[in-house]
C-alpha cells in the first residue's frame, strides 16, 4: 500500500541520514578541540582587556599630566 511505502521511505531517508553522520567519537573528540580553543581564546581576550585597561589608564594619566 502507500502507507507502508511512505513508511518504508521514510525509514530508508532515516537510515541515511544516520550513515552519513560523523562517528560519535569524532564529534566529542572536535567538541573538546573546540571547548579548549574557545578556553585559550578567553584567556587570550581577558589578557588584551586588561593590557587595553592599562594603556588607558596611562593614557589618562598623561592627558591630566599634560592639562596641568
């Protein structure tokens, strides 16, 4: 019947979609890459935020030492 052709292709569009998925190890192996590249780039971002707070705090320093 139609009902279970329809079925059948559905489950076949299943099964191939699931085939073409990548290993589950391969996922969690590129899931902790990407947490620590994300991890690294925090550090990264915190240090140039507080090089940037430094640069302006000196850069205050001169202004208020130049209006005097």
């Amino acid at each position: 019947t139609n009902l279970e052709g329809a079925v059948q292709n559905i489950i076949n569009n299943l099964e191939d979609t699931l085939d073409s998925l990548p290993p589950q190890a391969d996922v969690a192996t590129e899931a902790t890459r990407l947490n620590e590249e994300s991890k690294d780039l925090k550090t990264n971002l915190e240090g140039a935020a507080a090089d940037m707070d430094f640069q302006l705090e000196d850069a205050r320093h001169l202004n208020a030492t130049a209006q005097e």
